[in-house]
C-alpha cells in the first residue's frame, strides 16, 4: 500500500488534497493532525496559539470529520491516523462520519489504523494528555471494542520509528518497541479478562493479530533489515509464548514505515532524495520482513512543510521501487545468508538483555524514566560522533562544498507556508459550531463521559461515551478537558537529568574555560533556560542543548515542553537566568516566538533569547528583528558551536549589565 | 540607600517582586555584590524586623523518585488555596566533572504564572555534596521576611535532611512505600529523625499503609524529638489527592509548637559556622581555635544578628588570634 503522510490548515484544503492523491494512484490515506487535536485542545484555547493548521489538519468535531472525507467512500478506503492521546476520540468521530456518508457505512465495515501508542509520546513525541495509567486504560477499551465492533480496525499501531528519531540504536528499537507490545497486550488481556466476554481467549487472538507496528529505517540499511527480521522472530515468540496464540496468520509480524527523518540534512538537501531510497531498501529488499506500508519522507523536510509536488516525489520513488526494479519477483534473497543470519542473531541477543531490564523496572509504562534516559544519553552519542567526524553525513561535515541549488532558489525557498489566518477562521469556526449546537445534548454527553471515566474499577467501556460525545456534537477539547478533570494532567519525565555527562575532550575542556571564566566576571554560573513553546512535544534537540549546557559548566533549568510565553516569562524572572533557548519545529515560530518576547518584556526581563529549530532561511531576519540574538537551525549540527555562541552573547550582554540588574532590580 | 538594603527593605515590606533580584544578589559572589548582599541580609534580619521573620520554612528532602515535586505541586496548591504566598528553593545537585547542573524539578511542578505570590527558584547544591549552598540558606531567611512559607527543597537520605534541619522550622522527609533503606536508616542513627515523615503513592493502597505502619513503628522505638513525636502521613497527589489537607495541618501544627526564636537562632549559629568552615576550610577552624570555641563565640553574641554578620564575627575573631 502506498500513501503519504499529509494534511494541513483546513479539513477542506486537507480533503482537497487527499482527493488529488487518490487521483495520482495513492491507494490509502494518511492523516496528519494538528497538534492542537493530538494533545485535546480546541483552537481557541491559548495552548494552541500559533499551532492550528500548522503539522496537519485541525478537527474539532464531527463537521471536520466530515468534510475531511467528504466524497472519500470510507467503506472502500484505508485509512491510517496518526493520533494517539486523543485516538478513541478521532475514531469516534470517524464512525460518526461514516455513519452520517451517503451512502452510509457501518463500523464492522471501516478498515484503517489508529496511531494510539502513548508509551513513545512520553517517551519520544510528547503528545500526551492524560497520566500513564488512564492512557493505558483508554487504549485497552479501545482495543477491546474495536475487536467486537471494528473488526477490520488496527487499534493501535506500536512505533519504534519515533524512538530511532529520539536517537534509539537499533537494539533499543527492538527492545523497547516490543516491551511497549508487552504492556498494550498485558492491559488488553486483562480488559478482556475482567470484560463479561466469554470468548476473551478468542478474542485475545485476534486481537494480538490486528497489532502491527510502525518502525523507522536508517541508512545503515543493511542493519536495519536485519533488524527488522530480528523483531519477526521476537513477535512470533511472543505470540506463542506469552499469549498463546497458535493461527500462523495472527503470529506474522506487520509493520508500516517510514523511513528516517533524523538523517535527513538541511545542508544539500538534495541528497536526502538518494537517503530516502536506500533507507526504503531496507524495508523491502527482503521478502520475509518486508514491509506492508511505506511513507516515505520528502526531500526537504529538515527545510519545512513540503508541497504537494515534494510529497508526489516521493510517491514516485516508492512507484520506480515496485513497478520498475524486479524487487518483489523473487523469493526472500537473505535466506541462508550466514552474514544476515550472523546479524539478526547478535541484535536478537541486545535486545533480550535490554528487554529484561525493563521487565525488572516492572514493564514499559514503569520503565519510561529509565529508556527516556537511555535514549537522551544514546543521542548525545550520536551527535557526538558527527561533530567529531567519526560518522559521515555528507554534504554536513564531509564534501560541504556545493553549487547553488535550483531546488531552493526560489522565492519562497522551495517550501509550503501555512496562511496566518487560517487559525483565526478555526476559532471563528469552532465557536459559531458551539454556538448553532444542541447544548443540552452535550453537556449530556459529557456528564456521562466524566462518569464513566470517574467509575475506574467498573470496567465500563470509555469508547461508549466517547462515540455519543462524538455524536452529540462535542469538541476535541471538550472530550479532553472532560477527562484531564478526572484523570488529573501529568508531565513526562524529561531524561536529561539521568543523562550521563559527556567524556571530556578538547572541545569541551575549551568550553569550560569559557565558562568558568564567565563565572568569575557574573558571580554566579551562567545560567539558561531551555524550553519549549506551544504543543510540539518533538524535544530530543531541546534535550541536547540542556545536557550540552550543564556538561560546559552552566546552571540549566529545563523547563520542558508545552509551555506558554507566560510561563516562560514568569520562569525567566523567579530564576534570574542570564540567557533563553526556545527550540520549536512545528513551524509556529513566527507567533510563538514574538509572544514570548512580548510576555519577557512586559515581566521586565532582559535577557537576550536564542531560538533552534525548522526555521526558513526567511524566517530569520525576521526573528532578528522582533528581537533574537541568534537563530539555529538544522545546519547547525555542531552543538559546541553552539555553546560557544551562547557563552559569547551571555559575555557581550555581561559588559553592559551588572548581574543584579537581570530580573526586576 | 544602596541596592542591597533596598532590596531588603523591599523584602521586609512583603513586595515579593524584591524576591527574583534579592536571589540574584545573594547568589553572586562577585566582592561588590557580596558587599549589597550583606547590606540585603542586615535589612532583614531580626533586629531589623523586630523579631524573628514570620515565614514557616519547611525543608523536604526524600530520595529521588520519592514524588517530592508531585508532592509540592499539590502542597502548593493548598497553601494557595487558603492565600499563603509561597517560595519554594528547589536545590539539584552539581556535576562533579563540569560543575554544570540540570535543574529539571521547576518544570514537575504546576504553577499559574499569572500568580504573583509564588516563587519558584532552582539552585545547584555547588560543590558540597548532599549539602545546601551558603546562598541557599541565605536565601530562605531573606525570603521568610516576605513569604507565608518557604520551602527548601533537596534531594538525598542521611546527609541532606541534617543540612536542611540547620535552617528549616520543619523537617519533612519524604519516602515512598517500600523504601526498607530509610527504615535502616532511621534506625541506625544515620538519618535525623524528621518532624513530619511522609509516605507517597498512597494510591498504591495496601503497600502505602504497611510502609506507614512500619516507619511509626521505627519511629516509636527511637522515641521522640524534643518537639514532639514525629507525625507519619501518607498522601497521593494523583487525581483525586488524598492527605494534602493533613499534612498542611500537621506542618501548622509542627511550627504552632516549635519554640521559633530558639529554633532559627539555633540555624542561624550553624549556619555561620558552616558558611565559615566552607570559606576557610579546616584550617580556618583551627585558626579560630577549634569548633567548639567557634561555637562559644557565637553563643555571647546579640541574637538579632543575622547568619552573615555571625560570620564576620567568626571572620573577625580568627584574624586577631
């Protein structure tokens, strides 16, 4: 099946483009959210600020859902969404809209997959909404009414890609991603168990069947195909061992991909096309651990949002691949290979190991704090290696010289810029919806959604109320709200403070230098803020940056995502930091970034802010202007350099301000 | 007047909006900014204000994992609740390689920015393992001029409660169900015995209790503090919170029955010896002529002066030897 990852601004811009892709010869959909609709916030709430539109398509109620598949007969379509914390609610707005399609189509009949992996929001995405232990119960009663009503669903899709993204080596990937199945089908069993059901074993079956998993594929592609051979052979053993599954069909291993975006450069993107091919090869060249879906990134992700024409590029790869190349005409072409067989076997060997550690933390949800500081402390490796040359990134820190490219030269640098006003529209959209609707009926349902939710032990299915929420005409953040008053809100563990400090080489021992020389002249360590603004959860650069500071000697608060200019202003004040570093790469700089220049003004701080980020060549002058000291962006891979840029702007702003005068003397 | 004893004056009117800049001051060591520092700390010391500075300080400390931010979200939402404004000094421990720190647990704990009676300020340890920085301790007396509370917060079991105990009003200890180490601890002496011990996670149901259970037992065969017995709670501060409200009335209780001057004149003498042993090393000690001496010393002294000008006593004293 091929499709592409896409949706953006408006449920009907969104459903004119699927439209289109289903004309080229795309044979499934896959649905980007916002994140205002992956973390339960409606438009008009001030987390969403600079975000509606943005990373996907926003949907606030069962009229969104609609128009996005307007004219799309959901009966005949497939359709993947990636949507976690919020996923039963998406799915129920699905099934409204299905039901509500002329000609209509019931729930046995829709096929398609829910994101709904929670355990790598915290771990990886940070789109999260609720605690770990009533996520887990939302999934369970999801999956165990998808298996008795939405037969042809995939409830939910386990990733490991986002764990590669987060710097996870392809042993983690392996280990995690099954101790993440473990605790899904462990909370599955036990719904099923305690549900009235008497074919719960029946049922355990199937649903152990309808798991499939969504993995990521690097460059080292030979690794990674064996590496995905390595995680057949732990599903099937899983399977038969732990839930005594015995149908040949249900123990296949499935999984969807898309291929590494972590790679990808923004220095000669160019070269990402070549990237995005081999890394397909490891997910197809062998038969036995091929994969059933393929998204392919385009080729100038690290820039942007793509076009329409980026996107076809790399539907076309995916065409050249199957209909071109003899690749799907012979039988698996590693079989008896003592090479792969040799490297399948030394991964499978990582992974037990890795996986007892997190069965002795008492499973995945438990272990989040230990594999999220793993996976800081495997990054900080990663990075390491590419600024001291030791791994190769072409065109970044080997062969960086180049011709211009004609693929950026034009006027918009080769990129889609979401219309600014189209967030005003949502909010205008969002509360004429609340107000034309049956309040009664809502308020109803939502009563009913907090009792349910509030009723814990009672084993009463969440996705019953969920569905006529969804029906009555509530919003995302209704849904949500609804079920943060009952099940509290909750910050995921950040790993960086468990992050190992960095060996000492010249680099850094340099950079200490600089530190404690600074020390001297403030009277205090050099301390900076580093945080998040708006709902992009995607922190591992963040992370980076923090553990980098504290390893050159400054005093770090982290602050962590999620955070509204506000609070960052407020944080800056009561801790007296001497310098900002906001990280943001869902492309709502241009808002966000302003906001929180604003709200540091108006608290009386003044101190000078650094932005990392997707931030378009464009973009920058006009950061410059709203106030910024320096702006980072992909290109800037050599995180020293960063350190040494924000240890001279503490420096330069010292000599015109005495270190009492930070904060409001 | 200078921008150190504004800073204080400003304190000593409970403008809390002194507090960020005070911090900055205190925290510097710069030889100028140490000298409005010490202007700072004389504006608020118990001569100046008259008597002892209103604020509770309340030091939590427990093992990491223990919930302790979860634990002071939920805390500070009930003193909030009933109007109290509220600092709260969360110390991280240092890097020993790069002297560089991470501090993660403003970010564990729920706080409106909009609201201007809350203080929320992380520092590094710095050096001293276990221990709290000279401008931590610093710190807490000038905010209890102006702060309903003020919370220092660390992280450890057998040396950072001791630290603490040297200038809180009230130690709270904070575990959670099976911890057997603290249970050791407690009764091999090598952990102070707390004011308040709390047991977290009480969610946990049946493990929460047997943990409460045994600490009182423990508790009960070392006897009790000069204060009164140690009081053992368990809470959860997962939705729906249990326990909060006690333990805020067990913390009113704790300080309602203290002997508050006694108490903080007693912090304020230890903490000027252990400013000086950490500026001057042993070696300064023996120059004054033996802690002990260093102790006499600051027992003949005016109790209104506060823990800097102690110092400068103890400065003073060892340079004419």
């Amino acid at each position: 099946m091929m499709r592409t990852y896409a949706g953006h601004s408006t449920a009907k811009a969104s459903n004119e483009l699927y439209r289109g892709n289903i004309a080229k010869g795309q044979t499934g959909l896959s649905v980007a959210f916002d994140l205002p609709t992956q973390t339960g916030y409606d438009p008009d709430d001030e987390l969403a600020r600079g975000e509606v539109g943005k990373v996907g398509v926003p949907v606030v109620h069962r009229g969104d859902m609609a128009a996005l598949m307007d004219g799309i007969p959901l009966g005949e379509m497939n359709t993947s969404m990636t949507i976690n914390a919020t996923a039963a609610w998406l799915l129920a707005l699905y099934i409204v809209a299905a039901e509500n399609q002329d000609p209509p189509t019931e729930q046995r009949d829709l096929q398609g997959t829910t994101q709904n992996d929670i355990i790598k929001e915290f771990l990886a995405r940070g789109t999260y909404a609720f605690p770990p232990a009533p996520s887990m119960r939302l999934i369970a009663d999801m999956i165990a009414y998808t298996v008795e009503h939405v037969p042809k669903w995939n409830p939910i899709n386990i990733c490991s890609y986002h764990l590669q993204e987060a710097g996870a080596t392809p042993v983690q990937e392996i280990a995690y991603a099954m101790s993440n199945a473990i605790a899904v089908l462990d909370a599955a069993r036990e719904r099923l168990n305690s549900s009235s059901t008497p074919r719960a074993q029946e049922l355990m079956g199937d649903v152990f069947g309808r798991i499939s998993f969504f993995v990521n594929a690097g460059v080292r592609f030979v690794e990674e195909h064996a590496k995905l051979r390595a995680m057949g052979i732990l599903w099937e053993e899983l399977g038969r061992e732990r839930y005594g599954v015995t149908d040949e069909r249900r123990l296949r291993f499935r999984y969807g991909v898309q291929v590494n975006s972590l790679g990808l450069t923004e220095a000669q993107p160019e070269n990402n096309v070549q990237r995005i091919v081999l890394e397909t090869l490891a997910v197809t060249l062998g038969r036995d651990a091929r994969a059933r879906a393929i998204q392919l990134p385009a080729w100038n992700e690290a820039l942007g949002l793509p076009r329409p024409w980026d996107q076809q590029w790399s539907l076309r790869i995916q065409q050249v691949l199957a209909y071109e190349t003899d690749i799907l005409e012979y039988p698996d072409i590693f079989e008896g290979s003592k090479v792969m067989e040799g490297l399948v076997a030394e991964l499978l060997e990582g992974a037990r190991a890795e996986m007892a550690i997190v069965a002795e933390h008492g499973g995945a949800v438990e272990a989040v704090p230990y594999m999220k500081a793993a996976l800081v402390d495997s990054h900080r490796r990663r990075i390491q290696r590419i600024e001291s040359g030791e791994q190769i990134v072409v065109g970044q820190n080997r062969f960086t010289e180049t011709e211009v490219s004609p693929l950026t030269a034009d006027a918009e640098g080769g990129i889609l810029v979401v219309d600014q006003a189209v967030e005003a529209e949502q909010i205008e959209a969002v509360r004429r919806w609340r107000a034309e609707r049956d309040q009664q009926a809502v308020d109803a349902a939502l009563g009913e959604l907090a009792r349910v939710a509030a009723s814990g032990e009672s084993h009463e299915n969440l996705m019953t109320p969920t569905i006529a929420a969804a029906r009555a005409g509530a919003t995302t953040g209704e849904w949500a709200r609804t079920l943060r008053e009952v099940f509290g809100s909750y910050r995921a563990p950040t790993g960086v403070g468990e992050a190992s400090a960095a060996p000492g080489d010249k680099e850094l021992s340099e950079l200490r230098e600089e530190v404690a020389g600074l020390t001297e002249r403030l009277g205090r360590r050099p301390k900076i803020l580093v945080g998040k603004p708006g709902l992009d959860g995607h922190s591992n650069g963040a992370e980076q940056i923090a553990v980098r500071a504290r390893d050159a000697g400054m005093d770090v608060v982290y602050e962590g995502i999620r955070l509204t200019p506000a609070q960052i202003a407020a944080s800056a004040l009561q801790e007296g930091v001497h310098v900002i570093g906001l990280s943001i790469l869902s492309g709502s700089h241009r808002e966000l970034i302003p906001a929180v220049i604003d709200a540091l003004r108006e608290a009386e701080v003044s101190v000078p802010v650094v932005v990392g980020g997707i931030i378009p060549e464009q973009d920058v002058a006009q950061l410059k202007q709203a106030g910024v000291a320096a702006v980072y962006t992909p290109k800037d891979f050599d995180i020293s350099r960063i350190m040494h840029d924000i240890v001279g702007i503490v420096g330069a702003e010292a000599n015109g301000h005495g270190p009492a005068s930070n904060g409001s003397a | 007047m200078s921008v150190g004893a504004g800073l204080g004056k400003r304190l000593r009117e409970r403008d809390l909006s002194a507090a960020p800049a005070a911090l900055n001051l205190l925290e510097s060591s710069t030889a100028a900014d140490r000298e409005q520092a010490r202007a700072l700390l004389c504006e608020v010391s118990p001569a100046a204000l008259g008597g002892e500075a209103k604020g509770h300080i309340v030091g939590v400390t427990g093992p990491p994992g223990a919930g302790k931010s979860t634990l002071l979200s939920a805390l500070l939402h009930a003193w909030r609740a009933s109007d109290r404004s509220v600092a709260m000094l969360a110390v991280d421990p240092s890097s020993k390689r790069s002297g560089g720190s991470l501090l993660g647990d403003r970010a564990r704990i729920e706080f409106d920015p909009a609201d201007k009676s809350v203080l929320i300020r992380s520092t590094a340890a710095g050096e001293r393992l276990g221990g709290l920085a000279p401008a931590t301790r610093a710190a807490a007396q000038a905010l209890a001029a102006a702060f309903d509370i003020v919370v220092i917060e660390t992280v450890g079991v057998g040396q950072a409660e001791t630290e603490v105990a040297d200038v809180a009003d009230t130690v709270v200890v904070v575990v959670q169900p099976g911890s057997g180490d603290v249970l050791q601890f407690l009764k091999s002496g090598i952990m102070e015995t707390p004011d308040v011990l709390v047991v977290t996670k009480a969610d946990l149901g049946q493990i929460a209790l047997a943990s409460r259970r045994d600490l009182s037992a423990a508790l009960r065969s070392l006897g009790t503090k000069e204060t009164g017995a140690t009081r053992v709670l368990a809470v959860s501060s997962v939705s729906p919170p249990q326990g909060i409200e006690e333990l805020v009335g067990a913390l009113d209780e704790h300080r309602a029955s203290l002997d508050v001057t006694e108490r903080r004149l007693r912090a304020r003498r230890a903490g000027a010896l252990l400013d000086f042993t950490a500026e001057h090393g042993e070696r300064g000690l023996r120059a004054l002529g033996g802690r002990r001496t260093g102790e006499r010393l600051l027992e003949q002294q005016d109790p209104g002066l506060d823990s800097q000008a102690l110092m400068g006593v103890l400065e003073q004293a060892s340079a004419n030897r």
